[in-house]
C-alpha cells in the first residue's frame, strides 16, 4: 500500500523537478528586459521558480506527521494498487505496441486481452467485441473523419 | 429591451431542425456519461471535442452544452436510483436521494430533482440574459492591460476561492502556464521549453491534456473503488411526477437560496460540485426540518439540485464574457471555442453576436429537451447500469488514444496523453485543482501576450495595471482574493491555535465524501 505521505511527496517531487526543468530550459531564451520588451524566457522562468516554490511547500507538508493529513493516513491501499496497475498497465503495453502492429491490431488486442484474460466476459463474447472496436475505429475516422490512424510498422512491412 | 430583442434572434438561430436535432444528440450523449461512473461533463466534452471541429461554432456549442446538461440531469439519475453519484456534483444530491428512492418513493425523487434542476438552470440563463449585453458595453474599454488584470483575477480566484489548498492550485496554474509555453512564443518567435523534443515546437495541445487528465485520470480514481449497484425500481409513474412538480413552489425559499448559492458559486469559480455542497450544507442548517435531513427529505433534493445546476449554467458567462470559465467543463468548452476560431472574452458579445445569442437561446431550449428526455429515458439507461465497468473502461481508454492522435496525427500526443493520465490521478487522489490546470494552458499564451503588450505599452513600467479606474479595481480584486487564503489563515491561527488543522481536516473530509 501507499500512504498519502509519501503519495504527497512523490507528487511534490515530481511537480518541482518540472519546475527546475522549466526554468532552466528558459534561461537559453533569455529573461529580462531587452530592446524588443520583455524577453521570452522571461514568463516561462518566473512559472518555473513559482513551481518549484510550491513544490517545496507542497513537499514540506506533506512530509510533516499528522496536521492536514491526519484524515486520510492511507492513499492508496494494496488491492486498490492492483486494480488501477490492472487498468493502467495493460493501458500503457496498448499504446507502446501501436507504433509496432497500429492501431487497429493493438485495440483488437486489448480489448481481447482484458476481457477474456481476467474472465469478465465470456471467450465468444470478448473475441466479439475485439474484432467491432477497430471497424468500428475504421468506419468513424478512416472513412467518416477521413482522419488516417497509424497502420503501424508490420503493415508497413506487408506493404499496406 | 434590446437584451430581449437579441434573445429572440437566438431563437432564430438555435430553434432550427438541425440544431435541434443536435441538442437532442448531445442531451442523450451527456445522460449516457452523465449516468456511467467515470465519466463526467468535463470528460464527455473533451471526448467529442475532436469531433466538432468541422462544425459552425453556433452548432458545436450548443452540441456540447446540450451534452453538458444532460450530464448534469444524468448524473442525479444514477446518485437517486443507485446511490452512485455519475458526476461529482451530484454526490450531495445521493444524502437525500437516495433514502427517498429506497423508501419507495423514487419517482418523487427524481420529479424533485428534475424539477428543482429545472429551476435552478432557469433562474441561471435568465441571469446570464440580463448580465450578457451590459457585460458588451464593458467591452470596448479593454485594452492589453485589462485583459491581462481579467486573466490575473481568473486565475487568483481559483486561488482564493476555488476550495482546493492555495499552494496546490498555484503549483497547478504554474504548470499549466508553462505547458502552454512550450513551443513556438508568438511574440518574439523563438522556440521554448522543448527540452530537446523536436516534435514539441507545435506545443501541447489542450485537447490531449484534457483527455488525459479527465478520461484516463478519472478511470484510474473510479476503478480504485469497486462499484456494488444496488438499483431500487426505476418505473416512472407520469401521475407521480406531476404531484412532486406541484409541490415544488411549497419550498420556495430553498429553491430561491439555493439558486443564488448557485449562481454565486457559478461565476466566481467555485464550480457546480462546491455548489451543490454549500447549498446542501447551508439549508440543513437553516431549514426547520434540518434534523431529519438524509432520511429522504425533499428540501435536501431541492438545495442541492438547484444551485448545482444553477452553477453548471451561470458558469458558461464569465467564460464568454471574460474568459474565466466557472468549471472544469466550461474550461473544456473555452479550449473549443479557441479551436473554432472564436476568442472569448467581451468582444465576443460584440463582434459574434450570433454564437453569444444563440447559445443563450438554445440554453433555453436544451434545458427543457432535457428534462422531457431524461424522465423518458429513466429506465433505458437504468438498464445501462448493468454493463460492467470492465467492459467500458477499456473502450474509453481506446478512446482517449484515438482522439489523443487524431488532433494532430502525431504519436507521442498518445504518450504525453498517458503520462497526463498519472497527472490527474495523482492530483485528483491530493486534492491538487483540475480546473485551473486546463485554464492556464487553454489561456497561458493570451495572459502572457497581454502581459508584454502591456510592457511594451507602458515601456516596462507596472504603473500601467494601475493608469485607469477598471484596471485598478480589477488588480485590486485580483489581489486581494490571492491574499485571502493567508488572510484566513492567520485568522484562524490567531483565534485558536489548536483548531486550525482540525478545520482543514474536516473540510478535506467533505470534499472525500
């Protein structure tokens, strides 16, 4: 399980080194004043400095024992990490696939493997809807939309 | 007069069989999310989003305001009859509600809601119909100083009164506004913050944050908790409907408070969800029969129904008029409205007297096709409850990945809208603001722009947000709501040390109900 302390902190850890990463990075645009206004790396370096203020701030409460926190100890317990690990994983494996096999493939895919693998649908059933969702994709945006979606690198090796 | 006069000319345009046919369409679709858990109006806007982008900008906004309604409607069906707030402005309505379904009464409890809803959407339009062409007048006198104190007091609002801690929604407004810069800067041309990334000199598209952190955000906070529907009756008896409607004006008072809280809460950006729990909290208080509230008592449907909607309403004009949406889905709609080439802000009211006029009819029009459309479609999406929840949130995932490419065909938006998926997940699991995350990175650009115009007005000097009455009192405003929180703070310190993290506790308390 995650506590929400160190939810808080990670958060706060992640939100500052964002902000150090944008100031940073603005500094090759310049900041200050200069014969055309204000420079362009100006706006950008003040939201980085204000993140990474924030940040700290966000971190040094989080951190302190018991204050705002004491509501809720426990972010997120064990079986909840599975469940949104569960959902988001097999999430990530689809969209990294796409490149590879497209877009068609890789949702016919997913939504065979989580609902057949974990059994919340019957096998007949999921190997139905895995093969509707990408007509159902290629109707509404390859023909309706005329939006072309990546046929990925195996159909580009068919020659499709 | 003349308010009256546009009006009917808004009939014209948004009483025609084609829009119509849209307001129907974007009702139905806006139950349908409203109804399923994990889906609310900021999510269901943003999925259609990609799809209005081809339309008039009269028809795609009356498309996704009707959708925005039917949320509203759908999402007190599933809190009455399943005890599962859709939206999380109706999980104030669920204290009430649900008892009374449960005691079976549902009926009533719907006709209530429906009716209170009804009210409070009313009372909202009529307000925005009367504000909107004073609000055009105001107008003409904004120039880049103004603009840029408008945005200020936008986002120091969120700040102060947005409800979520301060510092949280400052880290959230920094990180919008610096995701908004990236790419090329429209003043000097120079490319910023790609950190190296060649494919980010096009910047970051707000659709794909909003996809991000609304559709795969919430999934990841709704799948956390398995849901357990219990659904009572959802048989609709037509008789029982009107004898709840008739008892309405018995509660007058609560439904005119109500209404105010809304429309209060509606255009400082409170958002409809602290609405309705304001509202729910001020009439247990002060109504007669507030020891009985959340044993099904109608004063508790009414209080909640009301300013949620009356919110959900009043928040579409400070969008318009100032560009300061009042909720999380008004933001969505704002980002739309950029895409469709219109900017909102006061000269909207002028230059685009049509889109502004025809809204404000078709909120007029939608909100009766949706009352008619939710009562006949109870039971149908009554039924849709039952899908399991395993089934949807893939659907919704492939979803958030097409319509994450298919804004500008690029493959790393699917990626970034991943990774603003974990975002919103982890700020919505901390109580870091949403709202004010969009908000800057729909209007970063425009305040920073206005910003150095007015340096380059002024040749560096501040002096210039401080030159002219409208100016000055909108900085002050913008000031002095940025310091409230410390302000308070300081109050509470100073009155009772020990009471302070209590306070805070509790308040963060009500927000996890």
């Amino acid at each position: 399980m995650i506590s929400r302390r160190v939810l808080e902190i990670s958060t706060a850890v992640l939100t500052g080194g964002f902000g150090v990463a944008v100031a940073v990075s603005s500094l090759d645009n310049g900041i200050g004043w200069s014969a055309a206004g204000v420079d362009a790396g100006t706006f950008p370096f003040l939201t980085g400095v204000i993140i990474v203020l924030g940040s700290l701030y966000n971190l040094v409460v989080g951190a302190l024992p018991g204050g705002t926190l004491a509501s809720v100890p426990v972010a997120v317990t064990r079986t909840e990490l599975r469940r949104v690990a569960g959902l988001f994983v097999p999430a990530a494996i689809y969209v990294a696939v796409i490149p590879l096999i497209g877009m068609y493939l890789a949702s016919a895919l997913y939504i065979f493997a989580v609902l057949a693998l974990p059994r919340h649908q019957s096998m007949l059933r999921s190997l139905a809807m895995a093969v509707a969702t990408p007509l159902a994709l290629y109707v509404v945006f390859e023909r309706m939309f005329l939006v072309s979606l990546p046929h990925g690198a195996l159909a580009a090796a068919f020659g499709l | 007069m003349d308010n009256l006069e546009q009006l009917l000319h808004g009939f014209t345009i948004a009483v025609t069989l084609p829009h119509l046919a849209l307001m129907v369409i974007g009702v139905l679709l806006g139950i349908l999310v409203g109804v399923l858990p994990g889906l609310g109006a900021p999510n269901g806007v943003s999925l259609l989003l990609p799809l209005t982008f081809g339309m008039q900008p009269v028809s795609a906004i009356i498309l996704l305001s009707s959708m925005y309604w039917g949320a509203l409607f759908g999402g007190s069906v599933t809190s009455i009859l399943f005890n599962i707030p859709g939206e999380p402005s109706s999980v104030a309505t669920t204290f009430d509600g649900y008892p009374m379904a449960r005691d079976g009464r549902p009926t009533t409890a719907l006709a209530t809601a429906f009716g209170s809803a009804a009210f409070g959407a009313l009372v909202g339009v009529i307000l925005i119909t009367f504000l909107a062409s004073w609000v055009a007048q105001v107008a003409l006198a904004f120039g880049p100083p103004e603009y840029f104190a408008v945005y200020f007091l936008a986002f120091a609002s969120f700040v102060g009164m947005g409800g979520a801690p301060p510092i949280k929604t400052v880290v959230a407004l920094g990180i919008g506004f610096a995701i908004a810069a990236i790419g090329i800067d429209t003043v000097s041309g120079s490319v910023r913050l790609t950190m190296g990334i060649d494919e980010l000199v096009k910047g970051v598209n707000f659709v794909v944050a909003v996809m991000g952190l609304f559709g795969i955000g919430e999934l990841l906070v709704a799948v956390e908790e398995e849901f357990h529907a219990h659904a009572v009756s959802s048989k609709i008896d037509w008789r029982e409907v009107f004898r709840a409607v008739a008892q309405l004006p018995r509660h007058g008072i609560a439904l005119l408070r109500s209404a105010a809280i809304g429309c209060w809460m509606g255009i400082t950006p409170g958002g409809p969800t602290a609405a309705s729990f304001m509202s729910y909290g001020i009439a247990k208080r002060f109504s007669r029969r507030g020891r009985h509230f959340g044993t099904g008592e109608v004063e508790g449907i009414i209080s909640p129904e009301t300013a949620d909607h009356a919110a959900g309403t009043s928040a579409l004009l400070p969008m318009l008029a100032l560009g300061i949406p009042g909720s999380a889905t008004a933001a969505v709609m704002m980002g739309g409205l950029m895409i469709w080439g219109l900017n909102p802000g006061p000269m909207l009211f002028v230059d685009q007297k049509d889109f502004v006029w025809g809204l404000i009819a078709s909120m007029y029009v939608g909100n009766i096709v949706a009352v008619a459309l939710v009562l006949l479609t109870v039971p149908v999406f009554a039924a849709l409850m039952r899908i399991p929840f395993a089934v949807i949130a893939p659907l919704i995932v492939i979803i958030c990945v097409v319509g994450a490419y298919s804004v500008s065909n690029s493959y790393l938006d699917i990626v970034l809208m991943l990774g603003f998926g974990v975002l919103g997940y982890l700020f919505k699991k901390l109580f870091y603001p949403l709202a004010p995350l969009v908000l800057a990175i729909v209007i970063g650009d425009k305040a920073e722009d206005a910003f150095r115009q007015s340096m380059l007005m002024s040749k560096g000097s501040l002096g210039i947000f401080f030159q002219n009455r409208l100016v000055t009192t909108l900085v002050v405003a913008g000031m002095t709501l940025l310091l409230l929180p410390l302000v308070l703070q300081f109050v509470r310190l100073r009155r009772k040390p020990g009471d302070a993290s209590h306070g805070a506790a509790s308040a963060e308390k009500v927000k996890v109900i």
